[in-house]
C-alpha cells in the first residue's frame, strides 16, 4: 500500500492539525506493515508557495532560508511523534521533483493552451475566486490579477472523472465527501489556469517549460510530489504496479486532490490513485489554529509536555470521522488518564504485580482466550477513534476479567489459569496497539515478556497538574 499525507507550505512551524494528518497516515502504515503487507509511507513540504515567498518577506529574511528552517520543523515531527514515514520530499529540494513536474506539464501538452485572464486571486488559497471576500476566510484582500496564464483543459475530463468516483475505481472515504464531489464535477467544470507569471511569483517555483515568463501553478507542482519522489522502479512498483494507493488530506484540499490531479493524470496517460481520505479540522481551545495560538497548537511542546502516547492518543480516540474537533490541554489530560494511567497501565501493573506475588514472577499458560476485537474493518473505513475503540476493547475486557475472576481469591490451580489468561491478553495487546501507541506497546510487551516477568513498573504516570502551561 502506497500512503501518502498531503505535503504542507512551509509559511509556519507545524501545528497540530498537520500531527492528526501524519499521526493517522501512520497507525495506517503500521497497520499494514504489521499484517506483513508491504508499504510506502510518503510525506513531505510544498517548498514552492507563494505563500512561503510572502511569510519570508514579512520577516526579512531569504526565502530560501525561511523554508529550509520550517521544512527541517515539519521533518523533525518524525521523533517526538513516533512517525514511521519512509521517504520524505521537499518540492524545492528533491532532485526529481522539477524533472518530473516538467515530464508531466509535456505529457499534459494536448491540453494546455494559453488564454488572457482576469480574476480576484487569494493568496492564502493559491486560488482564483469570482468575488471576495475569501471563502475560506483569508484576511488579507483578494488580488485583482490580469495577465496571460496557460489553461488546462479540465472540461473535457468531466464524464471521466465522474465516472471514477460513482464506479469507486478512486474511493473517497468519507461518503459525504464523495457526494461533495460528485456534485461539484456534474455542475460541469471549467478550465483551469494552471500557470502565473514569474514576476508575480517573485521568481519562485519552477519555471513552464519553454516559457520561463511562467511558473507553473504551485497545486500542480505540489500535486505531483506523488510521483515525482517515486523514481524508475520505485514509480513502476509503487505507482503502476501497486493495488492500493490512498491520499489523505483535510477537507479543504479536495478538489485539487480528487478533481484535478486524477484529471491531470488521465490527460498524461498515467495510473490514477485508488483511495481519497478526508480528515475535517481541529480548533484549539474552540478557535481555529493560528500561529497566535502558541504552544497550545505545537505538538512537539505538546510531547515534550505530555509524552507521545498521551498526544497520539488523543488524536486517535477523541478526533471523530466527520465533524471537527476541539483540542484542549485538559482533554487530553483527561483522557490520557483515564485510559492509559487508570485503564491500559492499571492492567498491566496488576497482572504483573500477582505474578509476582502468587507465582514468583513464572508466567503460567493461558486458561482461555480474552476476545479481541479486531480494527481492520474501522481502519478500511477510515474511522480512527472506531478503530481506537475497537482496539481498547480488550482493556476494558480484561480489567472485567480481574474483577470477576479475582484471582486473589482463588486456590492455586485458579490462580495460575485466570493469571496465565491475563499476561496472555497484555501480549496481545501490547501487538494490537503497536500501530496506536508504538511507545507504549513496547513497554506492554517489556512488561509482560518472557517465562518470568520483570518487576512491576509503573507504565505511565498521571498527567493531571503538569501541561505546558506549567
Ligand atoms: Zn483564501
């Protein structure tokens, strides 16, 4: 399976909306990875924005040194998140990414034609609208720009691409997404620009082949990072030869994902992508993110806070499939305590604590099988927390199966048979919640290894009183 996130402008650090995206493309990784499929996780910076060129200028300093430092930010979420990503490209450094982005503008070029335009451009967009304000609620007044762009012709692709999404040859997960779209293709489509010129880029981007006045639209440029950081038989096995490949993005950037580039891509006589995931937003403390809102919205201070598993939890349980979501510091305390310190480490620090105290630390065999329920239905659907849920069943079934059998209580044949059940169900938790929770997985797993069980740990400790607010 090839896994990609959409790859952000570098304008900022990283915020909390880009750790749910790379947070959830990762469980799908890992999951994959752990049913023995093989599996390209792809991430990355779109390095070429307008927008990039314009955060640099408000700060007075190179362009190119603003995006270097922001991109080494965003590639730096790899550690303190656990991500497992395994390439990652930045659209101003990838030695490939220009050549393949001019291979796919020349495959294109029975579609491409040059045409004077009029439009109000907002640059917070990188989009043309009919009339302003932004509908997305950019600021900053739209731009009345009229030059000589190159035009794309999207229209003739209209009875395609419809197909595509109504045969579910390109999934879009979820259904009210793919009925966005549905509705947006048979309204009828227009052509596109898909070229600006050089000046008003401020000579950022890459240049139209043989009309170096031009730059090519950056959602063109950035669109096809999918590919171009594939290269000879890495495009081969992951582009064309591969069953599943799934994008996913936030709801904002659909259009350009399941419209354009699947028309950009049957234009050049390429393979299209098989799967569309669409995450909705975070807001932090009920406000959409902003730089203003600090370190609330960073997640490498969220970490360094609250540890790993606390964040990724969070993201994982609390953000739901549709609708958005609101972060605050005393939800994720919340539920980090109560599930991970109360419920997940309760478990364990119990179960290796009475075999210690009743069997000397020896691991008898399992009495019987605790049912897990399994998470790839919930992961298929694109449903995280349905899947968290799912996932945490076996906790909540275990701590049922203390209370019940209360193996403190019992002779020494019904010790060893509801004790040997116990440390059997943390080992398979501790596999099961690998792709959620891959720190404390493994410290599941160190805790309940072997024939005899190392002293009992605490696995983790009570947030409630520490946080980034001190
Ligand atoms: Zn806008």
């Amino acid at each position: 399976m090839y896994i990609t996130t959409t790859i952000p402008y570098v304008n900022a650090r990283p915020h909390l909306g880009h750790a749910l995206e790379l947070v959830q493309a990762d469980v799908l990784a890992r999951h994959h990875r752990r049913r023995g499929e093989p599996v390209r996780f792809q991430t990355g910076t779109d390095d070429n924005s307008l927008k990039n060129v314009l955060a640099a200028e408000a700060a007075g300093v190179p362009v190119r040194e603003l995006v270097d430092r922001n991109a080494a930010a965003f590639e730096g979420l790899r550690g303190p998140l656990d991500l497992s990503f395994d390439s990652f490209i930045r659209t101003s450094a990838h030695p490939g990414h220009r050549a393949g982005v001019e291979r796919i503008w020349e495959a294109t070029g029975h579609d491409l034609y040059q045409r004077h335009y009029e439009g109000l451009y907002c640059v917070g967009c990188e989009q043309f609208y009919p009339e302003g304000p932004c509908p997305d609620g950019h600021e900053a007044p739209l731009q009345r720009v009229s030059e000589q762009n190159w035009f794309f012709r999207l229209s003739r692709y209209q009875d395609a691409l419809s197909e595509l999404v109504r045969s579910g040859r390109l999934r879009i997960e979820p259904v009210v997404r793919r009925n966005e779209v549905l509705a947006f293709i048979e309204a009828g489509l227009d052509d596109i620009s898909v070229s600006r010129s050089a000046a008003r880029a401020r000579g950022w981007g890459i240049p139209v082949p043989g009309d170096p006045d031009q730059v090519v639209y950056v959602w063109w440029d950035a669109l096809a990072n999918y590919v171009t950081a594939l290269e000879g038989d890495d495009y081969d096995r992951w582009w064309v030869s591969e069953r599943r490949k799934v994008h996913l993005m936030g709801k904002g950037v659909i259009r350009f994902h399941a419209v354009y580039w699947p028309a950009m891509l049957l234009s050049a006589g390429r393979p299209l992508p098989t799967g569309i995931f669409v995450h909705d937003y975070l807001t932090v403390d009920g406000r959409k993110i902003s730089k203003s809102a600090g370190d609330a919205a960073d997640p490498v201070a969220l970490v360094d806070a609250y540890g790993v598993d606390a964040v990724r939890w969070w993201l994982l349980r609390e953000v739901p499939r549709v609708g958005d979501a609101d972060f605050t510091e005393e939800r994720l305390v919340a539920r980090a305590d109560e599930d991970l310190a109360n419920g997940l480490g309760n478990l364990v620090n119990r179960v290796v604590t009475m075999v210690h105290r009743f069997l000397d630390g020896h691991v008898p065999p399992a009495g019987e099988e605790l049912a897990a329920v399994p998470v790839d239905e919930a992961l298929a659907a694109f449903d995280f927390r349905r899947a968290a849920v799912a996932a945490w069943a076996l906790v909540e079934e275990a701590n049922r199966y203390v209370e019940r059998t209360r193996p403190w209580q019992q002779p020494r044949a019904g010790q060893e048979a509801a004790l040997g059940t116990l440390v059997h169900a943390c080992r398979t938790l501790a596999v099961q919640l690998e792709p959620f929770l891959p720190t404390a997985a493994a410290r599941v797993a160190a805790a309940v290894a072997g024939e005899r069980l190392p002293r009992p740990e605490p696995l983790f400790r009570r947030l409630a009183g520490s946080g980034v607010a001190g």
